[in-house]
C-alpha cells in the first residue's frame, strides 16, 4: 500500500510543473511581436494576460474580453491563426 501510495505521489509531483498539458507558460513580454499583434488583430477588445508555448512551437494566448469571457487563441511563430476559442 505504501508503494501505491508513494508511486501516486510521484505522479502527482511530475506532473505539477511548469508545463500544462504539453504547454510551457510565457510571459507575455517574451511573446512575439507579430504574435500578438495578430492576436489583437484577431480578438479586438480583449485584454490579454497569459501566453503559453506548445511543444508544437504555437503560442497559445489568453485574456478576457469587455464582458468578462475568456477568449485564447493559438498562433504559429509566423503568426498563422489555428484555432479561436
């Protein structure tokens, strides 16, 4: 049982580092410019607060908007648009 116990343990501690999901938190300020810019370009209104790194090299973007609703937005290096949420 202590074994189990211990192994959960590990688990837990490994997977509570700096990486979430395979994503790699950035600040906002080491963001590229061009990023961001189609960011804002993309998601007018919304102020942005948190940036991650995906292992793919995407940068993935959040903030909220006027109303309070979280919106992300996952750009390439070359500031390709994949996906809006």
């Amino acid at each position: 049982m202590r074994a189990i116990v211990a192994a959960l343990a590990l688990a837990v501690a490994v997977g509570c580092g700096g990486e979430k999901g395979g994503k790699e938190s950035v600040p906002l300020e080491q963001v590229p410019a061009n990023v961001m810019t189609v960011a804002k370009e993309k998601l007018p209104g919304v102020t942005f607060d948190r940036a991650w790194r995906k292992k793919n090299g995407e940068f993935e973007v959040s903030g909220k908007d006027k109303k309070g609703k979280i919106r992300e937005i996952d750009i390439t290096p070359d500031g390709t648009v994949t996906e809006i949420e």
